[in-house]
C-alpha cells in the first residue's frame, strides 16, 4: 500500500465500515472484457475472514459471466466527503473502502441459500426474517464470495 498511514487493520472497524455501505461493485470478467456491477450484498466476519453474499436472478449476463469465471473483486466504498483548500490542487477527499478478491461459489441446497439471504436481508434492513417463502428462495441464484484477500483504506483529513 502506497500510504501505510492510510491503511484501515482494525476488524471492528472494518466491520463498522462495512456496516455503512448497502452497496457493493462486483468485477467480473465477461466473454474477455470488464464487467463491474453494483449490487446489494450481506456479509458474515468470522477472525479476519470477510464472506459476503449476494443474490441475482437465474438468467442472464451477470450470472453467466460469474459460471464462466468465478474470479471475481469486490469493492465498498463510504464515508464520502470533499475536504476544500484554496487552491485547486490543495482539495482532497474523505472515504474509506475495502477492495478484495475471491471466487463466487453459486449455493445450491435451499438451506444454504436461505442462510445468504437471511445474511443480506439483515445487513440490509437491520431485521432478522424467519418467514421466506420458498418459491422465491427457489426463484434467485445466491452466491457466496469468500475473500481471499482484501484491504481497507481511509482519509478522514487527519491522516
């Protein structure tokens, strides 16, 4: 990493960072080009393992592309702010994000998808739900991403 002091290791930090973000930016390769796409996501922290999960429908260029090649990078991003100065060269930007990579694994058994989505439904309305209906568990792909490796960087303007 370029600037060290910018370097987020704390994972209950990290954690809360992730906390703050409802979307994440899933790049993909697709048919030889860059595919990146924003989609909603859950996540489990277990130690300083991060696996996130997120759904999509069953058809189409998405869920092709992540069959074709599992590879994919995951990115957040949040706390966005411009920092002004004087001069246009001065100006500078509060964030923090995490850039990681992994392999999609699609869940195949109706309790393992149902476990997904309860992890996404819970990052992403701060409720538990017990009452899926399974049809709809059985109507979307659930994918799992285990990162292998990620890093978490912020400029709050004191660093």
């Amino acid at each position: 990493m370029r600037r060290p002091k910018r370097q987020m290791t704390d994972m209950g930090e990290i954690t809360r960072m992730i906390g703050e973000c409802a979307v994440c930016r899933v790049g993909m390769q697709s048919q030889g080009k860059i595919y990146v796409v924003p989609m909603n996501f859950g996540y489990e922290q277990e130690g300083e393992r991060l696996t996130f999960y997120l759904h999509s429908a069953k058809v189409g260029r998405k869920i092709e592309a992540l069959k074709e090649e599992p590879e994919v990078c995951v990115e957040l991003d949040c706390r966005h702010g411009l920092m002004e100065a004087e001069l246009p060269c001065s100006h500078s930007y509060c964030y923090a994000s995490l850039i990681g990579t992994g392999r999609v694994q699609v869940l195949k058994t109706y309790e393992e998808k149902l476990e997904g989505l309860k992890k996404l439904m819970r990052h992403q309305t701060g409720k538990d739900f017990d009452d899926f209906d399974e049809k709809w568990v059985g109507a979307v792909e659930v994918l799992k991403v285990e990162l292998e490796e990620y890093a978490c960087k912020y400029h709050d303007g004191t660093n």
